[in-house]
C-alpha cells in the first residue's frame, strides 16, 4: 500500500520546478531584411514571462441514439505570448516591428520577404526551456518546448503616464506557430528519445 504522509509527499515533489526558472530563445529571421549585428542574447534577457505551450486536441460530437459519442478530433495549437523589459536603447521592441513590418507595411500593405509568401522567409524556431534550481545542478534544462514556425502577430502597446513612477515599461509579443515539439535535459531528444529536429 503506497504511503501518503508528508515524508513522501517531499520525496517524490523535492523542492518542485520553479516557474521563474527560465529561458527563451529566439534568433530574427535575417532572411527578410531584419537588421544584423542586434544581440540575440539581450532578448533572452529581457524575457519577463512567457508559458510553457499548452497541448490540445479537439472533440467531435457525433449523435448516437439519444446520447453524444465522442471522438477525438484534430490537435490545435493556442497562441503563445511572452512579456519584455523595454531596453534602453528600445532594441528589442524595434527588431519586433521590424519584423511585423516585414511581414506586412503599415503602408504599402506588402511583404519584404524575397519569396512573398513563402512561410519558411519569415518564421523562426522558438525555444522555451524550464530550468533547474538548485545549485548542483543550477541552469540545467529540464525539459524544452521547441515552436516551429513561429512569427509574431502582434506588439502591444506601453501605457505612458506621468503618474507611473518606480517602474519600467514593458510589452508582450504574441506569437502564432504551426506546432511544437517536447525534449528533456541539453541533449536536443525528445521525451521518448527521438531526436528533436
């Protein structure tokens, strides 16, 4: 008979996962114009908050004799958002817009992808990363979420108030992507060993 007192309790639980534990990455796809020489890394830093991507699969109701049957239908993929400290300099928010501009102009109304359309010119992979707390194994990726085909379709808006004092201004980014894929520690493999590609 399996013990339920608090011994196990924290023997299985330990010290938990801790959701400021952390990491997102993300390159900007210089493919379609985006400026170089930006530091990828500062957009790591000034990740506040993101989520690890929720996992979904639709129902079908099928009508049967008075009752509903239910199947599984397709899987469906949420948005994904992530929030950002403005930088001095502004730099990620900007490489943010110009990446949207990119997409699409305020304007013109057109793409500055070389291929028009084609989806490949403006997505990136995203990496969302849960991390280790503890010393010994401090930093340690404990399991990594991988968007693919990811692009961003809209940058909020930072409030401006004289009264907003003590604060520094942040802004989130929501991203759409075609699907994501699961791995564990730094070795890139999936849950059931598959490689993550």
């Amino acid at each position: 008979m399996a013990s339920n007192n608090v011994s196990s309790f924290l023997q299985k639980v330990r010290q938990g996962v801790r959701p400021n534990m952390f990491e997102v990455q993300l390159k900007f796809p210089g493919q379609i114009g985006l400026s170089s020489g930006g530091d990828d890394n500062l957009l790591t830093l000034m990740c506040k908050s993101a989520a690890l991507p929720a996992s979904n699969v639709g129902v079908i109701e099928v009508p049967f004799r008075g009752r509903t049957v239910k199947i599984a239908g397709d899987r469906t993929f949420d948005n994904w958002t992530a929030t950002f400290i403005n930088d001095k300099k502004m730099e990620v928010r900007s490489r943010f817009e110009e990446w949207l501009m990119a997409v699409n102009e305020h304007e013109g109304n057109k793409t500055k992808a070389p291929n028009g359309v084609d989806p490949t010119q403006y997505t990136v992979p995203v990496q969302v990363k849960q991390l280790e707390k503890n010393e010994e194994e401090g930093g340690r990726v404990l399991r990594q979420y991988k968007l693919h085909y990811a692009f961003p379709t809209s940058v909020s808006a930072i409030d401006l108030a004289y009264d907003s004092n003590d604060q520094i201004e942040e802004f989130s980014v929501e991203f759409q992507y075609s699907y994501w894929t699961v791995g564990a520690d730094n070795d890139e493999k999936s849950a059931d060993g598959i490689q993550i590609v």
